[in-house]
C-alpha cells in the first residue's frame, strides 16, 4: 500500500528520543496560542448568540489558528526557522502520496458506508446527487487543502515530531489526543447546531479523541512519508468534507435514536471504526518508523530566524 518513491527530508529524531530546551519552550508556547487563539474567539462566539456551525465563522475564528501559532514560535520564540516546515509541494518526489491522500478519504468512506450497513445502523441512499457526490469528492479534497493547511501547518509540521521526539508512534498519538481536545469547546458552541443536550456535547467530547488519535496516524504517516504538509492538509480535508458529509449523505440511519446528536455519534462511531484497520495496517507494517535523512541544520541569526516559510 505503500509507494516508495521519493525519501522525504525531516528534522532528526534526538539521541534517545530526548527533546531539547528550545523544544519545550517551543512547545508550550504553541500550545498556549493555539489554545487561548481558539477557546477564546469561540467563547465570544457563544457568549455572543452566534453559532460555530456557520463556515463563516469558522474560517473567522480559529481555522488558521495553529499555523499562526507554529509561524509565532518558529520566527520569534524559538527563531529555529522554517527549514523543516514542509511548504514545499514535493511532487516529483511524493506524488503518490498525493494520490493516497485523495484515495484514502475514499476508502474509509466505503468502509464506514459497509459498517453501517452489515451492522444494520443505517440504510444506503444512492441517487444523482450522491453519485455526483463522490465524483466531486477528489476535487473538493484538493481545493479545500489550503484552508486545512491552517491546522496542519501547526498540529502536524510543527507539534508532532517535537512532542515525543524519536518515538513516531507514541507522538503521533499524543498529538492526536491534544488536538483532539482542543475542539471541546466546540459542542458548546453550536458546532453541531443548536439544540445540543449537555450529555451528547460531552459524548461528542469524549468521541472527539480517539477520532483525532486515528486520523492523526494517518496524517502523520502522510506527513511522514512526504514530507510535505499538504498531503497531510489533503487527508484532513478529506476526512471532514468527504467522510463526515458523506456518511450522513449516503447513509439513513436505522436506529431508533435519529436525533442529530444521534446521528453526529453514530458518524464518528463510523469513522473511528472505518479508519481503526487502516492505522493497524501502517503501525503493523512499521511504517511510522521509517527513517528519513536529516534536514541540514539552520544558523539562527542574531536578528531572528530566517525569513524563509517553508522547505
């Protein structure tokens, strides 16, 4: 499943999977911006009557929140540079994980879509508009990546080979558990609409990590084998304007709890389970542990890091 064309340059794991001072310091104030950049435009967003449901808004408030933060730390806190950011499209190199980035959202949608229907939680609909659905889809994932390059840029290029560095698998995972709580606040503010019950926004919260946790492997094993952070913006698109609005497009539910907080469990129950064998795959095979030649280091200047964004 996976092609080999192409090694990707990275950042050099740290001898014994330590993690330098410039890291840490790095690191928190990564976390403390995207964070606070976030929960507090959303919280003005509740406390003033609007909803996080509106894509307006969303794009407003926090959707390139993360890659701000990343481009704060990079040229002023840490002033490491963005020699290792990914900017780059490193197509020649890694053009079929841009294809794998398209394909893959596609893949755990028909899982998820068989799931459903072998357990017998929801019914397929397929008719003109669901058929031109999925013919739209691979052009929908492409145009869409540049607004999910303002998470990816952050979460992916930056935090994740930084939080336990050396260890693939285990920062792929912590790194999918901090950005999974970091949509909490979203239930609470209209994310899934208005209406929500306080027992389903926590169900919602609850669900929000392993879903994070999953598609950060396959994010990051993206990330990883490309080194680029846009098949990585490609996977992330996908998920949320393929796999989540395909599942309740093509899908009935069949169950006796068809409220939207029913249906919002039952999707990302879906795409838990769908994405679940895909992530055994990649760690089972060893593919996080690839190993990739080093990105040559980067003198800092004086006066700050260097001006170029990307690599």
């Amino acid at each position: 499943m996976t092609p080999t064309t192409g090694t990707p340059p990275t950042t050099p794991p740290r001898p014994g999977g330590s993690r330098s001072r410039r890291d840490t310091r790095g690191i928190l104030w990564f976390l403390t911006l995207a964070f606070l950049g976030a929960w507090i435009p959303w919280a003005l967003v509740g406390l003033s009557g609007h909803s996080m449901d509106d894509p307006v808004i969303q794009l407003a408030t926090a959707a390139f929140v993360p890659a701000l933060a990343a481009i704060v730390v990079r040229r002023w806190i840490t002033r490491e540079g963005f020699t290792d950011a990914g900017n780059r499209l490193r197509l020649r190199q890694s053009w079929p994980y841009y294809l794998l980035a398209v394909m893959l959202p596609m893949v755990v949608l028909v899982l998820a879509v068989v799931l459903a229907v072998a357990t017998g939680a929801a019914t397929v609909s397929v008719g003109a508009g669901e058929i031109l659905f999925l013919l739209a889809a691979p052009l929908v994932i492409v145009v869409a990546a540049p607004i999910f390059w303002g998470e990816e840029f952050g979460w992916t290029a930056y935090l994740r080979d930084r939080l336990v560095p050396g260890r693939p698998v285990a920062t792929t995972f912590a790194t999918g558990v901090v950005w999974g709580i970091w949509h909490w606040p979203l239930p609470w503010v209209g994310y899934f609409g208005g209406g929500l019950s306080p027992t389903a926004a926590l169900v919602s919260m609850v669900l929000w990590i392993p879903l994070s946790v999953l598609l950060e492997f396959l994010i990051g094993w993206l990330w990883m084998r490309s080194g680029s952070v846009w098949p990585p913006a490609m996977m992330h698109a996908g998920s949320n304007l393929v796999v989540a609005m395909g599942i309740g497009y093509v899908l009935t539910q069949s169950g006796v709890d068809d409220t939207e907080a029913g249906a919002m469990t039952l999707s990302t129950l879906l795409m838990c389970a769908a994405m679940l064998p895909v992530v055994l795959v990649i760690i089972g095979t060893h593919r996080m542990r690839t190993p990739r030649p080093p990105v040559p280091p980067v003198a800092v200047r004086d006066s700050g890091a260097p001006s170029t964004l990307g690599s």
